[in-house]
C-alpha cells in the first residue's frame, strides 16, 4: 500500500536537502554516502551508472566542468510502500563552467527511489533525472565537454 507523507513525516526530506548541498559543494564523500551499495543512477544524455564507484568518478568529473551556483526545488512529492520511498521532485539548477563564461540555468525533474536499509537508514536505490530544455541549453555535460574539447582544438 502507498501512502503519501506531509513534510513534518518525510523519512527522506533531510536527506534530499543534504544530496542538493553536496551537489551544491562539491561534497563528493557525501554524496556517495547517500547511495546503496547497488545504485544505479541514470543522468541525462549519459550513459547509466552502476555502483558506488561509478557514482563517485560521476560526481568527480562533473565538478571539473561545473560549479554548482544555485538551486532550488519547485515541487516534491513522496510516497512510502514498505522499504521503499519513492520521490518525485522539479528542480532549477544554474552552474558556472569550470572553463569560464556565464551561468547555464536548467529547469527539470528527479524521480528517485530511496531504499531502507537493514540498519534503518535511507539510501538511494534508483535515480533518474532529466532537464525539460532542450538538449544544448542545459547542464548537460557531454554537450559541454564537446564545446569545451572544441574550443581547444581551434587554439
């Protein structure tokens, strides 16, 4: 059985709000500490990532092209069944290249599965997300290490 939670009975609420100020940081050790040991994570116009290891080079390679400069969440919705919570949230993000130039702002949407492990405590078990702009105008990384392998190559 389903049940949606309000926010004053959301197992995951502290959890989110500390995946977005990871992400917003850097906070790569932290961000893997919000995973299962068996995440699979599926990021935009990127191939699926697997594990904890996989998440964590993720993470890495992100922050050598972007720099988190604001977000916000426009809507979250959760739902418990069991061991399982299930989260669909909208978001904005804007980043700054790490190459230089001015923000890249992204509207778009999560749906992440969080899973209650034996200890009690809450790990992201699947994730997907994707920008609702069109592809190029987001923070799409493989579109901006294109841009960025581009513009060294014409040096």
């Amino acid at each position: 059985m389903s049940t949606q939670v309000s926010y004053d009975q959301d197992p995951i609420f502290a959890l989110r709000q500390l995946f977005i100020r990871a992400a917003k940081t850097g906070d790569i050790d932290t961000l893997v500490s919000l995973v299962a040991d068996d995440v699979v994570v599926m990021p935009p116009n990127d191939t699926t990532i697997y594990g904890r290891d996989e998440w964590r080079a993720w993470w890495e390679e992100y922050h050598q092209y972007f720099e988190v400069a604001a977000t916000s969440e426009s809507e979250r919705e959760v739902a418990i069944n069991g061991d399982f919570a299930i989260e669909r949230s909208g978001y904005m993000a804007a980043v700054t290249p790490a190459s230089g130039g001015s923000r890249i702002r992204d509207d778009g949407r999560f749906l992440t599965i969080w899973k209650r492990q034996t200890d009690g405590s809450w790990k992201i078990w699947r994730m997907m997300w994707n920008s609702i702009k069109p592809i190029g105008i987001g923070t799409n990384r493989y579109m901006s290490r294109m841009m960025q392998k581009k513009a060294r190559e014409k040096r």
